[in-house]
C-alpha cells in the first residue's frame, strides 16, 4: 500500500472507495483505494493523530498562553 497522506484533496475521481476493516469492533485498517488500483493508507485513529496535530501547530505558531508586555 501507499506512504502516509498527510493532506487528502477535497475532491477524488469518480470509483475511489474508503474501505474500513475491522475485528472485534475495532478498526484495524482504512485506506482508500482509487480507480486504477492504487491504495492510499490512512491511520486507523484519525481523531487522536488529529489532536495530536492540532496541539503540534499551536505549539509551533505561538499560540499558547499570553505573556503581558513590561
């Protein structure tokens, strides 16, 4: 299967499919799989590797607590 997708397009061609597979009722695998036969992996979890994330950028960008001028 493919590398990670660190960004997905808004729009994908006409037969790509998302697959989900699970066992026990958890997912253990997703990807999407396109027309020509190419799979892209994406993490299981996307809600944690979200927030991970979001808190990442706010770290990088500054915006974490606000400090006073003197």
């Amino acid at each position: 299967m493919g590398g990670e997708v660190s960004r997905l397009p808004n729009r994908f061609p006409v037969g790509t499919r998302y697959v989900i597979e699970g066992r026990a009722g958890h997912i253990c695998l997703r990807y999407l799989e396109f027309p020509d036969g190419r799979k892209v992996e994406l993490p299981a979890d996307l809600a944690a590797r979200t927030k991970a994330r979001s808190a990442a950028a706010r770290r990088r960008s500054g915006r974490g607590p606000r400090r006073k001028k003197s």
